[in-house]
C-alpha cells in the first residue's frame, strides 16, 4: 500500500486507502451476505452454476 513511508498530500493518501479497501481488500475478505465466501468465490460459484442451468436447459 504505502511503497514510499509517506504521502505527497491528504489526496495522494485517501486514493490510496481507497484503492487498497475497494479494489484489494474487499474482494478478498469473507462477506457475511455472500456465506462467508469472499466476492470472487462467490462470483464463481453462481457463474460455475449458471451455466450448469443453461447446459441443462440445452440438454432437455
């Protein structure tokens, strides 16, 4: 996250910390509403069952 030891200015700093939560941090860490899987797990699993539905669906 912090690659320097210190900020240019408070902008440089909320970016930063923003980047970090948003784009890192919550994609990884378990989420309560998902089962506890974190975004990409679940991101996966309701894809990985989307297309056995349309693979069934194609089937019949």
């Amino acid at each position: 996250m912090l690659e320097k030891g210190s900020f240019d200015s408070l902008e440089d700093a909320q970016t930063e910390l923003f980047d970090y939560i948003e784009v890192y941090y919550n994609r990884i860490r378990r989420h309560s509403a998902l089962g506890y899987e974190s975004p990409e797990k679940f991101e996966q699993i309701y894809n990985q069952n989307e297309l056995l539905i349309l693979q069934s669906k194609l089937s019949v």
